[in-house]
C-alpha cells in the first residue's frame, strides 16, 4: 500500500472519530453516523461520537484521501486528517512549530508531541467557508504507523471478522484537544449553538452535545476570540496484550505515551500557543498564499483516461460539448458518496438541458488493472442509477485536481478550466446553486 493510501484510509477514520466539527470532509445530513466525528473510547471528549458510529465510520473507510502525524516528519501530509489540506499547515525546519494560518494558530511543539511512536493526527482551517468560525485540532492512534496499515488492509480484505478489527481499533483512538476561533461578538454559546446546528445538518451522533461546554477563553487578537477545549481522556485503558493482535503488533508503550500527551495537554499546551488573525480563502488569494483554492482557479484540464469500460476519452470530449461540467470525485469504500449518487443523478437530469455535465472519477481506483475497484464501481453505478460517465483517475490527477477527502467535487467550462474552488463533502445543495452561478456568470 502507497503511503498515500494509507494516510487515505487513516484520514477517512480520523473525520470519523476525531474534533467534530473540524472535519468538514465527507459529512452530508444524509450519511448518517458513518462519517460523524470524534473518539471512540471512552470518555466525555467535546464531539465523541459512541463506538457504534466509529466502527460504522471504519467499515466505511476502505480508501479516502486525509492524513495523519505519526512523527513530525509526516506534519506536511497531517492536516490532512480532518479534511484541511497540506498547505493549511506548516512545520518548521527543525521540526518544533507547526502553524496553521488558516486557522490563526501556531503550536510550539512540547517534547511529548514530537517523534511519537503513534500517531498524531492534526489539522486547522475554517469549519464552513465563508462561516467564520475556525477550528485547530490533534488526537492520537495508540498504533505504530506500519501496524495500522498492515490492519487496515487485513480489515478491508477479511470481512468476515470486521467486528474484531473494530474492537481493536476503537479504543486506540484518543482525543486530546481542540481550539475554536471565531469573531468576539460571538459567544461560546452562540459558537456551540452554531456547533449543534451544523452536527445536525450532516447528520452527526455526538456524544456530547455541547462542544464548547467546556471551553476555556485562551487568546484574543484582532476581532477574534480562541477558544481551548480539553478532549483528554486521562483514564483511559490502552491495552497492551490482546488475544487476537498481541502476537502481529507492537501494543507496549502507547499508554505511557498518551499520558505524557495529556500531561502537556492540561499543563503547558496553552502556554505555546500564538495567535493571529485566521486566514479565510479569500484573503489566501488576495495576499499570493499559494492555496488549494488559488491554485486551482488557474488549472485547465488536459488528459487522457478510460471509461470503466476501457474506452478512450479525453478531457475535451469530457468539457467541450458542455457549457459547465461538474466533477464529482469519488471512492468505492465512501458512505456519503454512494449515498448521494441518486441525487447526482437528478441533478445531471435536471441541468443537461442548460448545458451542465456531470462525470465521477472513481478516485480510489489504481488504474485500468484495479479490476476489484472497477468491479465495485459498476456494481454501485448499478444500484444507484446513475446514467452520467465515469471515468478512472490518470497520472497526474492530483497535480490537476487536489483531493484530501471523497468526495470532492470541481466545476469546469467548456475550455476544461477550474472554476472556482472545490466542494469538500457530499453537499448536493451547494453542487445545484455552484452550477446555477457558473451558468450564470457564463451568460452575462
């Protein structure tokens, strides 16, 4: 497995089960629990889901594309975890800051946070765009990075003993804290209140109803106020011996591990943070950052692919015959994404005729040999409905078209040229007014 992959399959777990309403990546209010946020073990942590909802998210998390920090090292890729993508946050040289401009915070590393043996899983950014309320997070995976990978893989392959793979891997999954920014004339009430209102919407089970409830006002700068809440759960039992695992895995020393983490976390975490304004998308553009928004309004699209059939087609046939085309892309393993395929479907009914397209690319397909990925894709275009093309990714995808979660959905004209940024999640609302805007923009 690619270590892309893996940080895929990690990515679509931590959305799952770490900071609720950090992870703006593939929730929709029609995916249920499977994508709902937050811990899984035990504890009151500020967004826990229950362990039914993680081992839902798990048996949904075949592929994806987020990432984790299993050392400093991997802070580039770890961002990612939560939806926020690798530029969002910024490691220095020798590894001891990392900052997340995007949600106007910059962490001082403690000794416990830098070279863990598990993972550190993080990411900062706004909850909604253009919502004005930010989020910075980090949890922990009591597993070495090799042994959660060689897991994952034997849980995607033995589905016969999922169960067992869901028990294990549960309660290794540890909160340890999370920070809100937003404008001052914004209380902490009023934040959980926006907080409860969005679990709502993408149809999230949380443990906690009151995110903010124990939020503690650590910094103020400009028009924004930062909030800290503690999601440590010092009691927890990480076990170190397990019938079925002890044998294939390294379970020794996570315990200690963690409660070095929460000793920092209630003791010295909030003395080494720093404080700016948060960074919205549009103010990225203004100011140069090179962001995945900026970038990709300047992306014209020119490839060659297969259909999943493994018929030829080309981003000209794809674009040019259409006014707008939406690209929706998509994974096999991906709850939300499967969910809103019939909706897609209308929607491709309802625009054809105002010159709108709709392809998928299958993303978690490895290319034309990937017949097990191929196979299930037909199988779901097949239960869903779905009568508009889809295709297999092509070298170079990702330089053209960024993705950190599934789904992830792009708008493109005729010339085959971005517009805009893209829909992180499956939110078929936005995908309707996205392409009545670009249609618009088009014919004035």
């Amino acid at each position: 497995m690619k270590k892309k992959q893996l940080f895929a399959l990690l990515g679509a777990v931590i959305i799952a089960i770490s900071s609720a309403a950090c992870g703006n990546s593939g929730n929709s209010s029609d995916t249920g629990t499977a994508e709902s946020q937050e811990d899984a073990g035990a504890g009151n942590t500020s967004g826990a889901v229950d362990a039914e909802a993680a081992a839902q998210a798990i048996a949904d998390a075949a592929g994806g594309d987020t990432a984790s920090q299993d050392s400093t090292s991997a802070a580039d890729e770890s961002a990612e975890a939560s939806g926020f993508t690798p530029e969002d946050s910024m490691l220095s040289e020798d590894g001891s800051v990392i900052s997340f401009p995007k949600a106007g915070i910059t962490f001082t590393l403690p000794e416990s946070f830098k070279n863990t043996k598990g993972f550190l899983p993080n990411g900062g950014g706004e909850i909604a765009e253009g919502d004005g309320v930010f989020c910075m997070y980090y949890n922990y995976i009591a597993l070495r990075e090799d042994d959660f990978e060689d897991l994952l893989i034997k849980y995607r392959t033995d589905s016969e003993n999922a169960k067992k793979y869901e028990d294990f891997f549960n309660p290794r999954v540890l909160g340890l804290f999370s920070i809100y920014a937003a404008d001052r004339n914004r209380s902490a009430e009023e934040i959980n209140e926006y907080l409860k209102k969005l679990y709502n919407e993408r149809g999230m089970t949380v443990v906690n109803e009151n995110p903010m409830e124990n939020a503690e006002l650590i910094g103020s700068v400009g028009e924004y106020n930062f909030y800290f809440v503690d999601e440590t759960q010092p009691d927890v039992e990480i076990a170190e011996d397990d019938i079925n695992f002890a044998s294939a895995y390294d379970l020794k020393g996570f315990k200690e591990e963690y409660e070095a983490l929460v000793e920092d976390v209630k003791n010295t975490c909030t003395d080494l943070m720093e404080f700016s304004e948060p960074e919205t998308a549009s103010e990225s553009s203004e100011t140069g950052t090179a962001t995945e928004s900026s970038e990709a309004g300047n992306t014209t699209l020119s490839f060659s692919t297969v259909d999943l059939d493994g018929q030829p087609v080309t981003s000209e046939d794809l674009f040019s015959n259409n006014k707008i085309t939406m690209v929706n892309i998509w994974g096999t393993f991906c709850g939300p994404c499967i969910n809103e395929m019939p909706e897609l479907e209308k929607l491709y009914a309802e625009f054809t005729g105002q010159g709108c397209g709709i392809i998928g690319i299958v993303g978690d397909a490895a290319g034309v040999d990937d017949e097990s990925i191929i196979s299930d894709a037909k199988s779901i275009i097949a239960d869903t409905g779905v009568t508009y093309p889809n295709i297999l990714p092509w070298d170079g995808l990702q330089d053209q078209l960024s993705f950190n979660a599934f789904p992830t959905t792009y708008f493109v004209d005729s010339k085959g040229t971005v517009i805009g940024s893209p829909v992180v999640g499956a939110y078929i609302d936005q995908y309707s007014s996205r392409l009545r805007e670009a249609l618009e923009s088009i014919e004035q």
